[in-house]
C-alpha cells in the first residue's frame, strides 16, 4: 500500500467510526495531511471541543492527550502511540514542586502546558509558550514558581521585570541541546536569512533571534514576513511543513539534532491502527483529578490564554 493509499483508508475510518484526528505541528507531514486538526497543544485540546466526533486521536504525546481529555470529559481519547512521553513534561512531579510551594508561601505555581494532568493539579495557572508573558504580567501574584522549563522562564522573566521568579532546572532537551556555536554555524552559511526560534531554546541562542515566539508564532511570521530566507529554530518538521506551504521561500534547520523522538515515534500506521481498533492507548482519568487539573487551564483563559 502506498502513503496515499493508506492516508485515504485513514480517512474513510475516520467518517466511519466519527473520529476526529488531532496532530501536533510537530508530526511528520503524512500524518499532518489526515488530520482535522493540525497545531499547538493547546489550540488542538480546544478545537477538539468545537467537533461532533465521539472519538478523538491525538498524534502528538501524553500530556497532549491528557489536555484534550481534561477538556472534553464525555469524549473518547486516544494517544496514537502509547510510548509517546514528553520528556520536560515528566521532569517534575506533584510531590516536588508540593515541596517547593510548601518552601516559597504566598509564591504563585505557573505551570507549562508541557506537564502532566497530575502536576496542573497544584498549579495557579497554566500558560502556553504565546500566552506566558501576557499571563504572569496580568496575574495579581507578584512572586512566581515557573514550572518547569527554565529557558521559557527565563525568556518570561526577562520580559516581565516587574514580577519576581523563581525557575527551577528543567526544560526541553532537544531545544536545550543547542548552542550558540550552531546559531553562529547557521547565520554563517545563510547570512540573509532571519533567525526564528522558539523560547525553550537557551538565552544564548535567543539573544541572536530576529523572532522569538510558538511554533505557530514561528510558521505565521515566515507566511508573512517579505523575507525570502529563514533559519528555524524548533523541531525540524517545522522546516518541513514551512517548505510544503512556501515553496517560493527557503527555510533552513538551525540543526539537524532539533528532532524530538517522542513526537517522531507516531507513524501512519499508528493513525490507522487506532482507527480499527487495535492500536493506541485510550486516555482514563480520574474525575477528580481532572477537575483539578482543569483549574489552572480555566485560569489561563481568564488572564487571557
């Protein structure tokens, strides 16, 4: 069977089993092109609510799937591959950052939409990497616990001096395993081009940025910009999808080790495999655990998430 073969058997399942198929930006573009949805974490969790569909498949990795779930109760969800793990989002846990809360009184918990639904449950606030900064000016806390990437934080704080923070040694390695030696690298070998970089990556590769924001922020300021040239400082799919919709740009990976395993182990097959039944992992939890966590999510809409 070939990629369009399988890509339009994907399709007809998911008429027939009224499916919808959420998938992270992140996914390679075969899976991207059977979605109904393609996107940040977040966006997708909130799409997922404006659909019919009984049954959702998330392409992307667990704690993505465990944010639909919390926001859409009464449907069925599944994460397309169950080893699909996000390695920041399960870098802290509840009784950690209980310890630090319990250590810093009258400190605000800011979590990352990168951790799981039982670290929500402690948090204020949620923030997504396009919403952090708005959100810790807007919120009244003037003392913040950033959970749990320390580059993101990092990138808050500088732009929110007002409000005092206090980051934690945690973050996205494969953002973080980039240096200023390669951002040196890439603006040597394409001088013309601008540097678009996602906030997870460290200072000093955000220093050198003509744009810093979401991997949407990133694809919607390459469609607009009037330059031709651009080196992209994310997961390496972006290079991809960005190639795909502008082919009349250029668009150059920052480097070749920007590739997260997780969000790459999700094939076509897997997609497939969820829809016959035999493949994936359904999401279960707790109601009240769900309630909980949900709080913090409810908060970010408040201040403007």
């Amino acid at each position: 069977m070939t990629t369009r073969q399988l890509q339009d058997r994907i399709i007809q399942l998911k008429k027939e089993t009224d499916t919808c198929i959420l998938a992270h930006s992140y996914m390679t573009a075969d899976v991207c092109e059977v979605a109904d949805f393609t996107g940040d974490s977040y966006a997708l969790a909130v799409r997922a609510k404006d659909t019919p569909n009984k049954n959702i498949i998330m392409c992307g990795v667990r704690f993505m799937a465990e944010m639909v779930k919390m926001l859409n109760p009464e449907r069925r969800v599944l994460l397309s591959h169950p080893s699909a793990g996000c390695p920041m989002a399960e870098q802290m846990d509840k009784e950690l950052i209980q310890g630090v809360k319990d250590a810093h009184p009258g400190y605000a918990v800011v979590a990352y939409v990168n951790t799981t639904a039982e670290l929500k449950t402690i948090a204020d606030v949620c923030v997504t990497s396009s919403s952090a900064v708005r959100i810790c000016r807007a919120i009244p806390a003037r003392d913040i616990i950033f959970i749990p990437d320390i580059n993101l934080g990092t990138f808050v704080r500088a732009n929110v001096p007002e409000k005092n923070f206090l980051l934690l040694q945690g973050g996205c390695p494969t953002h973080a395993r980039i240096g200023e030696g390669e951002v040196l690298a890439a603006k040597s070998a394409h001088p013309d081009a601008l540097l678009l970089v996602h906030p997870e990556c460290r200072p000093e590769v955000v220093k050198h940025a003509d744009y810093v924001g979401s991997t949407t922020g990133i694809m919607d300021y390459a469609a607009s910009s009037p330059a031709k040239e651009f080196i992209i400082g994310t997961e390496n799919a972006i290079v991809q999808h960005l190639q795909l919709r502008h082919p009349e740009k250029r668009f150059y990976a920052l480097s070749k080790d920007l590739v997260c395993n997780n969000m790459k182990v999700t094939t076509l097959s897997d997609v497939y495999h969820c829809l016959v039944g035999d493949g994936g992992e359904e999401i279960v939890m707790q109601e009240s655990t769900r309630l909980a966590a949900v709080r913090c999510i409810e908060e970010m809409i408040k201040y403007g998430g």
